[in-house]
C-alpha cells in the first residue's frame, strides 16, 4: 500500500489513461475510511485528477454500492455542481446504481440533475449516461416519461451517431 496521497497517485500520466485509478481503489476497498479521502479529490483543482476521482468512485459503486450512502447529498450538490463532463457521466451512472438505496428527497433530486444535464449539457457521453438512466427510471414515471420523451424525440436527430442511436433506442422502450 502507498503512502501517497490519493491526489498525487491520480495526477499525471495520459489524459485518457486511467492512471493509478485501479490501485486507488483497491486500497479504499481494503480500508474503507479512506473513502474519503478518495471522495475529497473532487476539489482539486486539476481536472485529471476529478476525472479520475469519479472513475474511482463509479468501480466502488458497482462492488461496495452502501458506502456511498452517506456521500449521496454532496454528490447530488458538490458534484452536481461540477463543470466537468466526467463528474456529470459518473452522476448519470452513479445515481442509477444508487437510486434504490437514496431517499425519495435524494431521488427527486437526482433526478433534477440530470433532467438539467439532458436538456443543457452537450457532451455526448453525458448525454448518452443520462438517457439510460432516466430512460429507466421512466418505466415506472410518467411524468417523467412525458418529459423525456420530448427530449429523446429531439435528440434523435442529434447529428452524433451515437446520441442519436441511444435516443431512438431509449424512445422505443418507453412508447
């Protein structure tokens, strides 16, 4: 195990590359506590790093999802509030992974968020992320399925392939 910061293990390298994301997570999946300190690496102020930190965060969602109940609010306000396309991707996954385990507060507000990223945000990634999620949350939704609707219909003229393709295959699962 490293003595190094969690800051100074993400910093560096590629800026498409992982880094040392996997050893990060190995160490907070052998001690726990340092989740937050993982968590913390949101505020940095070097990009990569955030990247990184929500790769982080979005593999110990998908083994140790109940230790993230407790980082649910800031997720849904600190993250949320990021303008970075990589922490609004990881939300759209995050809070799909999460969704069973938030409050319906936490819920609805997740859901607020990422209303917001579908119908503003232009990154494709965030874009595809978020019409899965609230593609499946809006089977059970109407209301939600009413309003995303609209949005799918514009999006599948998006000029972007892949946007396109998701929006049309989000579309036909809910109509």
């Amino acid at each position: 195990m490293s003595d190094e910061s969690f800051e100074m293990m993400l910093t560096g390298g590629h800026l498409n590359s992982l880094g040392r994301t996997v050893e990060v997570v190995e160490i907070v999946l052998a001690d726990p506590a340092r989740l937050a300190e993982l968590y913390a690496c949101y505020g940095s102020d070097d990009a990569v790093v955030r990247l990184r930190t929500s790769s982080g965060i979005k593999r110990i969602s998908r083994v140790k999802p109940e230790w993230l109940v407790p980082y649910i609010d800031r997720l849904l306000t600190e993250v949320a509030a990021l303008d970075q396309a990589s922490a609004q991707w990881t939300l759209a996954d995050l809070f799909a992974t999460l969704a069973p385990l938030m409050s319906a507060t936490q819920r609805n507000q997740a859901e607020a968020v990422l209303k917001r990223n579908l119908a503003n945000h232009t990154d494709w990634i965030v874009l595809n992320q978020t019409m899965k999620t609230l593609g499946a949350w809006a089977k059970e939704d109407a209301a939600l399925r009413h309003w995303l609707v609209l949005h799918l219909e514009r999006l599948s003229g998006d000029g972007r392939k892949s946007v396109a393709k998701t929006a049309q295959k989000t579309l036909n699962t809910l109509t």
